[in-house]
C-alpha cells in the first residue's frame, strides 16, 4: 500500500520549493496529498508522512533532500525527523479553533472537510432559529477579527433587523496589512470553513448572496476559493437548497486591484460595486445600507471563519477562552526579524513577549529585538519593555496601541525609528484614497516634516507641527487609514525619540 | 395656384379629406357633420367657402367631403 | 443692486415635518428626519465651515472642516454625513474644533498658489472664506522655495469654449464630479488616481472631447477659480445680480444675469428657480453671446421692394409707414386681407398685444402663432379630453414617477435640465418606457436603461398608442374606479379599442414594433405604480398629431394615471414660451385663455374694454396665410420675432407665399431668412431687454426682468401699440406690467397674477386665481376642467406620406443638445464648436446600398425639394429611417418636408417625410449655391 504524504500547497511553501519537493515524492512512489501549511513558516517545505505514530514530520525539506530522505525510510516514517507533527511544543501550545483544519485537511476535498468536522458548525446553525444563531454568536464574544474589534454579534443582529428582500454577506478578504497573512493561509488551506461561515451568518441574518473580496496578490487563494466554491455547489452546501434546509445562499468571488484602502470595509463595497475603491462616510453603516445600498455583513475572513466552530461546540466553549472582554482565540502572524515566523492561534491573554520570544524565538539576525509593530502599518510601535502587554483589545488600546489583525513584525536594535515614523507616513500618502483632506495631503505633508526633523534644522517647531498633523490626523480623517497613522508616528516618538533627535532624558516611556 | 404639395389636390380638398379620414369610422352622415363642426369652428370664412365652391365646381372629391360642403353651404358667410 | 448669492444650507433638505428637535450651541431647533447636523445648523442661524458640502449635493465628508462636537459621540464626527436625532446636543465652536478647521486649511492652502489677489475667483472664492472663518493665520509646512510637494504648476484645460479648468487651484472636494453625476447625470467626469495623486479628470481627455455636455454643473459647484467661466477670467467678478428668465426651451430656467455695470459676465442658475432649481444647461448657462452680436439689427429698416436695399428710417417714419400700409391694403382687399403670427420666443405681454392688435385694431381673426407648427395638436387633444390646453404636472411630479414613458421625445438634448430631473428619477429606480424610431440617448445611458424602447416606424405613434390601450382593456387593467367616477363616453371607447384590429399582434406589421414589446410595456404602464407620459414633437408633428395627444390622454384615463403627483400628460414644450402664446390668444379661433370667439360672452368682456366688436369666425392659420397669399385674398403680414421662411415646411411653398404679399413686416433680433422677404424690419429686444413673463411647459409664468435697457431704444410692446395707434386703434400702456393687470382682468385662469404678487412668490403655475394665489402645479385633481374626462375614439389613420420605389426612405427630424431651434442664437455664440454643420444620420445598411460612407456629402431629395448634407452613419437610425437637425440654414431640411399636416390643427407632418439619398455628385460650390435660395428647418 502506497504511503500518504502530505505536502502543503500554500503559497508561503510552494515560495520555498514544496511543489517539486511533492513532485519528487510522488516520483518516488508515495501518494502525495497537498495541504494547508501548518503555519511553522521556518519549516517549510515541511513533508509530513502518514504513520502509526501521527503524522511525522520533516523539514525544511529541499528538493536536494528528498533523496536522501527517501533513501533513509521517510516513507516509513523511519527516517530522522521532526517527530509527529501534533507533539511539536509550537503546535502544542496552540488552541487551534479556526486553524483546526489547516495544514490538516486537503482544501480542494469536500469529503475531507466534512471528516474532519467542518459541516458540524452549519449543521447545528441550520437547526437553530436564525435569532438564535446571532445570539449564540453574540454570546461567543467574537469581535471583528480585521481589526476593529466589533462584536460580531451586534452587527449580525442589525442587518438581521433590517427589513430588506436583498441582503448579503461580504467577506473581507483583503488582507493588505504588512506582516500579516492568516487569512491567505485560512483560504488557502482550509475554505471550506469561511464558506460555511458566511453561509451560517446569511442564515442568520436573512441574506442570499454572499461575495469574498480577495486582494489580486493573492492568486492562490483565489483558486483555492474558488475550487472550492464549485465543489460546495456540487454537494449542495452552497445553492438554493443548503443541505436540504430550504435556505439559498451562494458565494461569488471579487478580486480586488491593488489598493490597500480596499481592505477598508466601505471602500471594499465600493470597490465590489464596480466604482472606485473610496471611503463612504458613516452613517449609514454597512449593516444598514451596505452593498448596493442593502443590508450587508461585512465580516473579516477570521471573524466568519470563527463561526463554524462556536455554533460547532457552543458559545460557551469559545468564550470560556480569553481575557476580559476580548474572548476566544485569535490567529497571530508573526513576521519581520523574526527566528521562527509563522502562524500561532491562541487564546486571547497570552503576553506580547511571549509570542515573539516564546513562539518567535527572537529575531532572525540573533541581535536583540528593538520593537515590534503589531496590528499592520498602522499600529503602534511597542519596545521591549511592553513584552508584558497581554494580547487584549482593551489593554493595547490603553497603551495607544492596537492588537488589529493580529500582525506581529519584529525590529532588531538596528532599526532607525524615523524611519519607520516616516514610512508610516509614506505607506499612508501612498495608500490613501484621497477622498478626505487630512489623509490625502497630511500623509504627504508628514513624510515631509518626518524628513526635516531627520534633517534638523528646525526640530522643535517641526516636532510640534508633526504632533498637530498627528493630532488633525487622529480626529479629522474620514475612515482609520488616515486616523491610524499617526499611532505608529507618535508611538515611534514617544517610544524612541532619541531615534528623532530628541535628547533621551525627555523620552517619555 | 401653384401646385406646390405635388399632389395636384387644393388645399381645402386635402385638408377635408384628412379630416373625413379621420371619422371614417362612422357613418357618412355623421361623419360629415363631424367633419363640418369641426370646420365651421377653426376655418377661416373663406376657406369654408372655397371649399364649397370647388365642391360645386366639380372636383373630384370624397363623397363625404361634398356632403361636408352641402352642410357647410347655407352658413357661409359671403364674401 | 448688489450680487445676489443664494445661502448654502450644506446637505439638501429632507422631505417631511420638521420633528426631529436638536440643540445646536445652545439654540433649539426642529428639523425633518435625516436632515444633516449641518443643515440643521444653519436652519438654527449657525454656519459651520464647509468646503465640500453644498445643498445641491448629497453630503460626501471629505473636506472636514464641518467637523462638530455631539455630546455621547465619539470623537469629532462631520456634521454633513451626521444625520440629526432626537435630542441631538451639538457644539459647533470649540478649541479643539477650531485648532482641526485651521489644521484642514493648512493643510489645503500648503497645496494652493497665493495668487489671490490676481486670481479670477478673488472675492468668491469658498476656500478663501475658509481661510478667513478658521483664522488661518500660518502654513507651517513651507512655501516657496521651501515648498512641498504640490499641483501648482499643473497646466490649464482651455478647450471648452465657456469655462476653464485650473487644476492648480484644484482642492479636490469632487463637488464637480459629483455634480456632473447627481445633478446632471453625465458622469463625464472622475477622480483619476488615489491620494495625493487625486486629480479631477474628464475622463483621461480635455474637457472639450470628454462626454461633457457644458451643462455648467461642475463650475457652478466649484468653490474655488478652478473651474471658472472664462468670462469671469476676461471681464473679473461681476457685481449685480437681476433674476430672469432663460429665452430657450420651454423648461423656462430661472438664472441670475450677474453685471459689471451693463456688461453681462455670466448667467448662473437660481437656486429658487421652480424650473430648474439651480440648474442648467449648455445654451442657458453660456449661450447669450447672440445678444450683443455685431449681426443685431438695431435700428428699424423699410423698403419699397424686396428687391430694393434696406434704408435706415426713424421709429415714427417705420411705424407710420406700416400703419399707412397695413389700412392701405385692407382698403383695396378687405378688412380680411391682413395678419400677424405671434411669436413663441416673445413675453406673455408682448405676444397679447399682437392678438389686440389684429383682433382690435385689424378688425379680424388673422392671428395665429409658432406653436401651429409645434404643439397644437397638443392644445387640441388636452383640450378635447380634460378641459385644458396645458400639460398636467410640474417638473417636481417626475420625482414621484414609477414608469416613465417618453414618446416622441429627446429630452437629453432638447430639454436638458428637465432631462436632468428625469434621469436622476431613472437612477433611483424608475422603469423607462421610449417609443421613439431612433435610439435616444435615454435608451441607454450610464445607470440607466430603458425596459423597452418601441422602436417604431415614424408615422405610427397613433397604432402602437392604440395597441397598448387595446392591451389595457383586454387583459383587465383598467382602473374601473378612476373611470366609472371621474371619466365619461367610456363604453363606446372601451368597444372601438378592444376591436381585435388593435391587438398589438395586428398592428405589427404597421409599426414594426414585436406584440411581445408592446405587451409588455403596456402592462409596466398600467400596473407599476405611478405612470408618466413626457412627450415632444415627436407626437405632435403628424398628420395624426392630435389623434395621439388625445390617445395618450385615452392611455393615462384608463389607468388612472392623472391628477396626482408621479403621473400625467406632460408635453415638453419646444420654445420658451410656447405654453403663453398659446394662452394669451394667439390662435385664430380663441380670445386669450383658450375661449372660442363665437363665445359671445367673452367677447363681450373685449367687446367693453378695448372699445370694438370683435368678429365672431375664425381667422387664417399660418398654412392658410400661405394658401390665402398665394390664391391672393391674403396681402399682408406682421410676423413678430420667428422666421418662418426658414422653421416652416415645404420651403418652396412658403417662400413663394412670403413673395406674393404686398407687406411683410418683421419684427426680430436679426435679418433672419424671412427678412429676405420682408418691406419693414422692427428691430425687436433680446430676452435681456424685455421685461415681461414666459409661462413654461409647467404653465409656469415667470418674471422676465431687464438686465440692461432695450438696445433699439424701444420695447417690442410699445412699438405694437404704437402701430395700433398709428392705425387708428387707441392702445397704450405704460409698462407691461400694465398689460399683465389687463390679461389678469379678462383671464379667468390668470385672475391672480400680476408682476408684484410674481416677484413676490417668485413664480406661479396657472390657474392662478384668487381662491388659489399659489397656482395649481398638478391639475385634475379632484376633478376634470372640463367636468368629466372624455374618451375619445382614436382610429389609426396613416399618412399620406408613403414610401415609394422613388422616394424609399423615411426622414425624420430632431434636435441636438448644443443649438437651438433654427440655430439664429445659437449659431452665434460659440455653440457651434460642438455642431459645426446639420448632418443626415443613415443606417450603415441604408448608408451600403447606396455607396455612401461616413462624412460623404449626400443629396437628400424628395417630392417636394432636394438639398445636401454631409451623411453619418448611426445604428442609432433603424433600417429605412434618417434623420437630421434643422439648426443650420444650409442644411436645408425643410426645402424637402411636405405640406402635410395634423387633420385637426394642420401642425406640419415634419417627422415624416418620403426621401431618397444619393451621393452627392455636385461639387461643394454647387451646394453653396443652394444656400442661397433655400433654407433650413422645422418645428418650434
């Protein structure tokens, strides 16, 4: 009997070599499944080998290696390796809920989704009264896991209340924040799940048509999304009768153009709707009047992939996780000068420096980390001396910063800070819509002032006009682009301003 | 006068008969007197009197039209 | 008088009672739900600053200066996208609002040229109010040489004739783009790029090769020079302001003519205008040019012979001439031998003391106006069936409608501003119906497209009328309650038009329109809600013109679908004023206020004022003119500013006519064609000079103010008069307000109207009277004029006009957006960028069979006249159907229209004429010869 051998198909391995690693194997004679990756980003291409013992795992694995490899017994698991992939202590510490079928299951494969639980979710939904499914996902806790952190629940509720024949379902799949990339890897190896996530919360809410919004750059997961839409038809866990229950929802897919403010959601409902991709003020709000004017879910991929498993195992389950009143777990990317990059699911609690030194292991150039930026381009910038931070909405928000989509990019000492407080300035004169004013040329203006503080010649003056624009910033934009950039500027300042010029006894801490 | 409608029809003649046209739905009689209402309310005098002089000179006209121009005949104003 | 500027309430203003209570800096204030913060503030008497939000605009959030404190809100919200709710406690001026409206216009002015004091909008300029309201007193992030990024040295777009774009000066408030889209629905214009990058763009092109339309929407919006008329560029920044009333098409705009002493720089639409509610189009806005061009006759002009040359005489000698003439003639040919036609372009007041004129002092009925040849059927039919020779609504109405059916009818280009209307009522959702043979605009536009678009073949508009009604009573969807109460004679129409000969299968063959089509659209028609028809000369100009009017009217009956908002018959009137000349009694056969002159009742109230006994018959229409001139019991004519020997069909016919007259008099702005032919020339007043009313196609009567003096020292009303006199006929007024007292004293529907209570309330729409001081914007209501509504029996009667072996085939005539009528305005302004020449539109497979190819010159014949236009080839055109404009003399389309016309009016058949097209043989020269004897149009 032929061995089965997993090898993922994600982008990040197939980055790496994974796909003639898996060509190589199937040559030699294995039968090659391709999965999700599980997320270990430093292992990749990591082969994992169906034994008695669990899957064992071995990598990185080069094309040079598989050979060797073979020749050593990997087909029989014989071979020097990582051990079953389950008792690594990075997947271990784990609690995956939303990441329990990535790097698992093969993505293209209804059959294999629906082994490993993927249908329990929607199969209790759709047993339930819709009021009760909003309510359970009320009560789970989730918040909005794109960054804003708003509960879920509310905002199903609302469009749930809106009195409209036509509703929808959009998922943001617009993942444009650097150093993060779970959504991609949900996607990609599991999308079956976002798909019965958006089909529980058009169950919930009364809608009819769903859309994903995928960013262009990632041309995998669209594939992926898109296989696995036709396969979901087939078995009819998509169409006019989901799983005989008489409710009819379908998905489309939508690839975005390249903009980063796309990821925004009023942006994304422009940009879905065929115009540019500009913010539209709220009120109304998408619950309300969303795409094409209707009552619309707009959810992150994360937020409806969380659903299948809270109505799977009960709100309680999920909310008994967390802390305070950020609950259950949340997918974390980390990234940058980073020793072991990857994806970590966890729940919501555990400390900023265990993450990055725990799970990280430290930056990759072995120097000593200076900072970390968390939450994408857009959050603050954090030194070494927050690592006590508990990953929390409310506690990064005291400490002007913010968790988002859970990014985590890591600096060694040789970081200059100016410089990052100027590219968050440029990214955001680069990104910006355009539609408000402080955004479309205060950005400008602040890479500008970033660049005469670096030059120094009137810092003083230049640091007040640089905190005004923060400030103009902060309170005058139309959406958060314009209104989060100032957390990285200011955070970099306040957190470094030797790296400014500024005399290290006024730093404030 | 100058032919200038290339139909070789007077003027008087062509616009009765558009206007018996019209009423041809209804029997001759009433749509003559149709027809001759309408015209004793927005023709000019002398239109409605040319109109009964070609009549009585012969043309070659609808059968409606010269029993328009019989009804029209004793109220024309002389010249 | 000083610069007249409208308030800006920010957002527009929201339908309902004003219940939403709100606190604003401590003042009360109630306004409708979903009003904006700002609006209710400035109903509160507090003005927020704002740049990109404006009352015509729905709120985009953009600028933030408008930004507010809202106790219980987080942050500083703008108050333009914050609707009000309940309780509201809003802070408009604080430190920290203050400290972010100064960091705004920093950041603005960082990026703006500080040319003010040279720059074209110093003075109205919103962004340099801004800078002064927030106190801006410092940019902080550098000028000069120390400059940041910016746009100033980007490059002007002169291409657009009237206005030019600075995006310099650019601040990207997209108020133009928006309004291009909201107000106008042209969508030429957009936002290229993202971010700093952000550029207003017509479409990656200059504004001239874009689909912009030069409505003026966009500089109109704009609060800084950036899109300022080139006429403020030139002249600077007028400096009084006189409300009036445009003088072209029958929508009637109210613009604001703002001076520099008696120059006039710019028209700019009123925001009070009912009409048009601030907005505009390409010849309104900036089409005046007309008014002070060289070819203005201003001085009066008599002659012997038309073959003499012009001499130049006094006032007294030309109104003494003419008098002398005019009772010369009658004596030798009879009181009957003399006439006037009235003029549609002329004031309410103007055009009534012709009518006197002929009616008093002529002592006949000779009296008949432009509107015989646009919209009499209309007068006939409405008249016949409700009562009324007037269109149902006002403009407002079509934001109610569910289905909108325009038939006949191009209103993008030949009514823009109420195209405008319809079209923004189209993108909200309402179903359209065209029936027209082309492919208008309207049938499918950016977010709009027509549900069914019966492209039938001209000539039948009476069969596809007659098919839908057929389809109504058949399948059951009459509205039997509007018509067992409100309707009379309905049996007897109910059984001639459930005759199977009108089942829409029975009449394919004759329109060429599938019976599913027609179906299907009579059944949206009946079912979808609120139905309205628009119509144009696309209706009224056939041989059945009043049989239409009077199906469309069956049509609207039977369904319910009159005397409510969102329904009715709408005409859309060509000419200014059309709808007035038609009140004032211009028509032969009625006194002013459409009553018959057999009425003795009514001429009896004449009869006591004016001091005469006026005739009891009916005088000549304008066709009768001609065939009375030609048959010599017709001797003289007073035509008052419309060129007939260029708008009136069969050319030949009529020039021959104009020649058999003894006296020709012609009162006008120009030596138009008919002038040619004329003996007295009476230099007449451009719309800036007069001083009267129009009445638009809303029965809308408007103020038209004097903006300067009368430039022949005279105004039109007072040289008729003079001439009465000068016959002998006492008829003098002081003013025309004057007059308007005697028209409201003898008209019952115009009982309360007069220029004090008009330029108090604005404008009305007639009936005015003085149980109903505020018009009547939707008639039929409760019930008929004319008691009850009557069906009539509409029996499809084709035309005489057929297509031949000779002549195969059909031409039909329209309009285009940038010229007007038969171009004598329009022609001299710089409209003509846009249609330089009339082109002869033919479908490429008619275009094949014949050899001819795009820009080819053709000959275009029929039974009657030959002329030549250059060919394009449209798949606008169906098969067998071409089409052209009449704007330009040369191109000559009346030289081949015929003498058929409507049975019941005898309005010419324009839109049907049998024709044969040929490349043409003749050289270019040969075609320049022809100019000369023969010219171009039709139709008002």
């Amino acid at each position: 009997m032929t061995v089965r051998v997993f090898v993922p198909k994600d982008s990040a391995a197939v980055s790496v070599g994974a796909d003639e690693v898996a060509d190589l194997l199937a040559r030699a004679g294995a039968q090659v499944v391709r999965t999700g990756s599980r997320g270990m980003l430093w292992l990749e291409p990591l082969v994992e080998v169906e034994t008695d013992r669990g899957r064992v795992g071995y990598g990185p694995v080069t094309a040079e290696d598989v050979d060797g490899l073979v020749a050593a017994g990997m087909l029989d698991g014989a071979a020097d390796g990582l051990g079953p992939v389950e008792d690594l202590p990075w997947m271990r510490a784990q609690q995956r809920l939303t990441f329990a079928r990535v790097g698992l299951v093969d993505p293209a494969d209804p059959d294999d989704h629906e082994r490993h639980g993927g249908l329990d979710g929607l199969r209790a939904a759709l047993a339930m009264d819709p009021a009760d499914v909003v309510t359970a996902v009320t009560d789970s806790g989730l918040r909005g896991r794109g960054g804003a952190g708003f509960p879920t629940g509310i905002k199903w509720k609302t469009v749930a209340g809106a009195a409209s024949d036509l509703k929808f379902v959009c998922c943001n799949a617009d993942e444009g924040d650097s150093g993060t990339f779970a959504d991609r890897m949900l996607i990609e190896g599991d999308p079956f799940t976002l798909l019965t996530g958006m089909t529980i919360a058009a169950y919930a809410v009364g809608a009819s048509e769903g859309y994903v919004y995928v960013r262009s750059e990632y041309p995998d997961a669209v594939a992926a999304l898109r296989t696995a839409i036709d396969a979901a038809r087939g078995r009819g866990w998509l169409g006019d009768d989901v799983l005989g229950s008489g409710v009819a929802f379908d998905v489309h897919v939508r690839v975005g153009a390249g903009a980063y403010i796309c990821g925004e959601e009023t942006s994304m409902l422009e940009s879905l709707e065929g115009k540019r991709g500009t913010v539209r003020p709220k009120p109304p709000i998408p619950a309300l009047e969303g795409l094409f004017g209707q009552p619309t879910v707009v959810n992150n991929v994360l937020s409806l992939a969380s659903v299948p498993t809270i109505l799977a195992h009960g709100a309680d389950a999920y909310a008994a996780l967390g802390v305070g009143r950020s609950r259950g777990t949340q997918v974390f990317q980390l990234g940058g000068n980073i020793a072991r990059g990857g994806v970590v699911e966890t729940a919501f609690g555990i400390s900023l420096g265990e993450l990055v030194e725990t799970f990280g292991g430290g930056t990759l150039t072995g120097r000593p980390v200076r900072a970390v930026q968390v939450g994408g381009p857009l959050g603050a910038y954090l030194p070494v001396e927050r690592f006590d931070l508990p990953m929390d909405y409310e506690a990064f928000a005291a400490s002007g910063a913010m968790v988002g989509h859970g990014g985590i990019v890591v600096f060694d000492d040789t970081v200059d800070m100016s410089s990052m407080a100027r590219f968050a300035m440029e990214f955001c004169a680069e990104e910006s819509c355009g539609r408000c004013t402080p955004c479309r040329i205060g950005a400008v203006r602040g890479v500008e002032t970033i660049d005469r503080i670096k030059a120094g010649a009137n810092r003083e003056a230049d640091l007040v006009l640089l905190e005004d624009l923060c400030e103009l910033m902060t309170d005058g934009s139309l959406c958060a682009m314009g209104g989060l950039t100032p957390l990285p500027v200011r955070s970099a300042i306040r957190h470094f301003g030797s790296d400014f010029g500024i005399p290290v006894t006024e730093e404030a801490r | 006068m100058p032919d200038y409608h290339h139909d070789g029809l007077d003027p008087v003649v062509r616009m009765a008969e558009d206007m018996v046209a019209q009423f041809a739905h209804r029997p001759p009689d009433d749509a003559a007197a149709a027809v001759a209402a309408h015209v004793r309310k927005f023709w000019d005098p002398r239109m409605r009197r040319r109109l009964v002089t070609v009549v009585d000179e012969g043309a070659d006209v609808d059968p409606v039209v010269v029993r328009v121009a019989e009804m029209l005949s004793p109220g024309v104003p002389a010249p | 008088m000083s610069l007249l500027k409208e308030p800006d309430f920010g957002t527009p203003a929201r339908a309902g009672e004003a219940t939403v209570e709100i606190t604003v800096d401590g003042i009360g204030v109630a306004v409708a739900p979903g009003t904006s913060v700002l609006r209710a503030a400035k109903d509160a008497g507090i003005d927020v600053p704002k740049l990109c939000a404006t009352d015509s605009l729905e709120a985009f959030g953009s600028c933030r200066l408008c930004v507010v404190e809202i106790d219980g809100a987080r942050g500083t919200p703008a108050s333009c996208t914050t609707p009000v709710a309940p309780g509201m406690v809003v802070r408009t001026q604080t430190g920290k609002l203050g400290k972010l409206r100064r960091g705004v216009m920093e950041l603005y002015i960082s990026d703006h040229p500080l040319d003010c004091l040279t720059c074209s909008a110093n003075g109205d300029c919103e962004l340099q109010d801004m800078a002064g309201v927030t106190g801006l007193r410092e940019v902080r992030y550098g000028s000069g040489v120390d400059a940041g990024a910016n746009h100033m040295d980007l490059l002007k777009d002169t291409s657009n004739p009237y206005f030019e774009f600075d995006p310099a000066k650019c601040i990207l408030c997209s108020r133009c783009v928006r309004a291009c889209d909201e107000v106008q629905g042209t969508l030429a214009l957009t936002i290229e790029g993202r971010g700093f990058g952000s550029a207003v763009s017509p479409g990656g092109t200059d504004f001239l090769s874009s689909d912009c339309v030069s409505c003026g929407a966009c500089v109109q919006a704009c609060p800084t020079a950036t899109l300022q008329e080139k006429s403020v560029v030139e002249l600077g920044m007028p400096t009084r302001s006189v409300v009036t009333t445009c003088a072209y098409c029958g929508v009637g705009c109210s613009f604001k003519a703002e001076l520099r002493g008696d120059e006039l720089v710019r028209m700019v639409p009123h925001k009070d205008g009912g009409a048009n509610e601030g907005h505009s189009c390409v010849k309104g806005r900036f089409a005046f040019g007309y008014a002070s061009h060289p070819d203005r006759v201003l001085a009066p002009r008599v002659r012997d012979s038309i073959a003499d040359e012009w001499r130049e005489v006094s006032w007294e000698e030309a109104i003494t001439h003419t008098a002398q003439r005019l009772r010369a003639i009658q004596a030798e040919h009879g009181t009957g031998s003399i006439g006037a036609i009235t003029s549609s372009r002329c004031t309410n007041e103007e055009v009534y003391v012709v009518q006197k004129m002929v009616r008093a002092a002529f002592g006949n009925n000779n009296v008949d106006t432009c509107a015989r040849v646009c919209h009499s059927p209309t007068g006939y039919g409405l008249s016949q069936t409700f009562g009324t020779s007037a269109g149902t609504q006002d403009f407002a109405s079509v934001a109610d409608a569910d289905v909108i059916m325009v038939i006949g009818s191009n209103p993008t280009d030949a009514h823009p501003v109420f195209g405008s209307r319809m079209k923004k009522r189209l993108r909200q959702g309402a179903q359209l119906i065209v029936v027209d043979p082309r492919h208008i605009d309207l049938v499918r536009s950016p977010h709009i497209e027509a549900a069914h678009h019966l492209a039938l073949n001209p000539g039948t508009n009476v069969a596809i009328v007659n098919a839908m009604a057929h389809v109504v009573v058949t399948e059951g969807l009459v509205d039997r309650a509007f018509v067992d109460a409100r309707c009379e004679d309905v049996p007897e129409w109910e059984a001639f038009i459930a005759d199977p000969v009108h089942a829409p299968e029975a009449v394919e063959e004759i329109t060429g329109v599938p019976a599913a089509d027609v179906r299907a659209a009579a059944r949206l028609y009946a079912t979808a809600g609120n139905a309205a028809i628009y119509y144009g000369l696309g209706v009224t100009e056939h041989s059945q013109g009043s049989t239409m009017v009077m199906g469309m009217a069956n049509l609207a009956m039977a369904t319910g679908n009159i005397g409510r908002s969102g329904v009715g018959i709408n005409p859309l009137r060509g000419q200014n004023n059309v709808q007035g000349s038609c009140d004032m009694g211009s028509f032969p056969h009625e006194l002013p206020g459409y009553r018959h002159v057999s009425d003795g009742s009514v001429r009896e109230v004449y009869n006591e004022l004016w001091g005469v006994d006026l005739l009891d018959e009916p005088g000549l229409r304008i066709p009768n003119m001609f065939d009375s001139a030609l048959d010599g019991s017709f001797r003289a004519l007073f035509v008052q500013g419309e060129d007939i020997a260029q708008s009136d069909p069969n050319t030949g016919h009529v020039h021959a006519a104009l020649a058999a007259l003894d006296l020709v008099v012609v009162q006008d702005l120009f030596v138009n064609e008919t002038a040619k032919f004329a003996h007295v020339l009476l230099p007449g007043t451009s719309f800036l000079e007069k001083d009267g009313t129009f009445t638009n196609a809303e029965r809308r009567i408007n103020r038209v103010r004097p903006v300067m003096p009368a430039r022949t020292g005279k105004q039109e009303w007072q040289i008729v008069c003079e001439i009465a006199q000068a016959m002998g006929y006492p008829m003098h007024y002081d003013s025309s307000a004057q007059i308007m007292d005697e028209i409201a004293l003898t008209t019952p529907t115009f009982a309360g109207v007069s220029f004090a209570h008009l330029d108090a309330v604005g404008s009305v729409q007639w009936p005015c009277t003085e149980q109903l001081p505020g018009g009547t914007p939707i008639m039929h209501v409760d019930g008929f004029v004319r008691g009850k509504g009557r069906f009539m029996v509409t029996p499809y009667v084709p035309t005489r006009e057929r297509s031949t072996r000779r002549f195969p085939l059909i031409l039909t005539t329209g309009r285009i957006l940038s010229q007007y009528n038969v171009g004598a305005q329009t022609r001299r302004t710089a409209n003509v960028t846009w249609h330089p020449e009339d082109v002869l539109e033919l479908h490429p497979h008619d275009a094949e069979v014949r050899g001819v190819t795009d820009g080819d010159r053709v000959e275009l014949s029929s039974r009657v006249g030959t002329t030549s236009l250059r060919a394009r080839i449209s798949d606008r055109m169906p098969v067998g159907v071409c089409y052209t404009t009449f704007h330009h003399p040369v191109s000559g389309a009346n030289v081949v229209t015929t003498d058929n016309s409507d049975w019941a009016t005898n309005c010419p058949e324009y839109k049907v004429t049998a024709v044969q097209v040929t490349p043409s043989t003749a050289p270019r020269a040969a075609a320049s010869a022809h100019e000369r004897t023969t010219v171009g149009a039709a139709g008002a």
